[in-house]
C-alpha cells in the first residue's frame, strides 16, 4: 500500500536542523516498509522559506517570485530528507507529481513544482495519480482548531471536518509562505477527487502509527 505524507518543513528545520526528528522519521519509515509501505514524501519550506521570503517581501516581490523562494527551500529541504534514505530511495528529488513514477524503490520524495500552490497541492495530485486515498500531513500541530491558537485563548480542536468547513476556517485564497494547516487550494482538489486529509503532529510516531493500523488516533480528519 501507498502512503502520501506532506511532511512540514518546519519538522525537518524548526530552527537549525532537527537531527533527532530525522532519525525517528527515518527509522519508522523503514519499519513500516518492511510490513510492505511504500512512502511518497512531500517535503515543505517550512520557516527556511518563510525567513527569505520575509527578506524579499521588503524589496516588494511579487507572488510568484515569493513562491519560487519557497519551491527553493522545499527542494532543500526535500534534498536532505531523501538524503537520510540511502538506497530505499528514489534515485533523485521529484517535482513533477502529475508523472506516474515506476520503480521498485520503497520511498519517493518530491519538492515544490509550481507557483501558485504549496507542496499540500501537489502531494494530493500525487495522491490522485498513484491511486492513494488519503493524505497525512506532518505537521507541529496536534488538530485544526475553530481559532487560531497564537491569537485566541479558547481555540477548540477539531477532530473530523468537511472540506468546505475547513475552508471557511482558513479562507480560500492561496498566499506565499502562508502558515495554515493546509493549502485551501489542495483542500478544494481534495474534495473533488475525493481523498481524505489527515493532519497531525508529525512528532508523535505512535500515533501516526495508528493511522496506519487503522485505530483510534489524535488528529484531524478532514473529508
């Protein structure tokens, strides 16, 4: 079986580079592909592509060149996370999730494609294209919440929510470096093919392992 992972950038750089999450997301990885996973790997920008774009905001860069800034650092980031894979992985980092890839490798890690969407997009394009029917998202968060939790006191967690709820929650515009649980536009591909989001926090490995053994998980559900 498939798995599509958008995993956060910020989990793989919060700050300098998270050594100790890699080597846990590496060895969960690999005890699953021994149960017979395969994994495609969506790796984002995280803060490395918020810093620079903040950087390029004060000389007034347009959108699209504030997403090649991200496309850039996803690529980084996704470089050094097929990196800690060795010979499990695909061979090189992809972009283009809308190419069916063919290989016997158990782990395909892609970066950032276009402009105009985040990795969140394309990870569910992905999903779409090899035939997976969910997508977990990785994130530092634990579920979407009604509020925003850096700005309001009593945010209340979410655990299942429609796609059209959820967008009402976090608008339905894309922007550059935004920082929202999901990409609205992959959301809004989401709903039309029909592939279930799953978001939680990627630090926790026992839970995430209960996604995969179809159990009770802390998360949000997103369908």
């Amino acid at each position: 079986m498939i798995e599509v992972l958008s995993l956060g950038g910020s989990l793989v750089c919060p700050e300098e580079i998270d050594i100790l999450f890699l080597k846990k997301f590496r060895n969960f990885i690999l005890k699953w592909i021994k149960k017979g996973k395969k994994f495609i790997i969506f790796v984002g920008g995280g803060k490395i592509a918020r810093k620079y774009q903040r950087v390029a905001k004060k000389f007034k860069a347009k959108n699209e060149e504030l997403d090649w800034i991200g496309i850039s650092a996803t690529l980084l980031n996704a470089q050094l996370v097929k990196s800690i894979f060795g010979n499990f992985a695909f061979h090189k980092v992809l972009t283009d999730p809308s190419q069916k890839v063919f290989t016997r490798k158990k782990v395909i890690v892609f970066g950032g494609w276009k402009p105009g969407r985040s990795t969140d997009f394309d990870c569910v394009l992905a999903s779409k294209i090899f035939g997976a029917k969910r997508v977990v998202n990785l994130s530092n968060i634990d579920f979407v919440f009604d509020k925003d939790p850096s700005k309001f006191k009593d945010p209340r967690p979410i655990k299942i929510i429609s796609f059209d709820e959820l967008l009402k929650i976090i608008g339905r515009k894309w922007i550059p470096g935004a920082n929202l649980p999901f990409d609205p536009k992959a959301i809004k591909l989401a709903k039309k093919e029909k592939i279930q989001i799953i978001i939680l926090n990627g630090r926790n490995f026992k839970n995430l392992e209960k996604v995969f053994l179809g159990q009770k998980f802390k998360g949000t559900i997103v369908q």
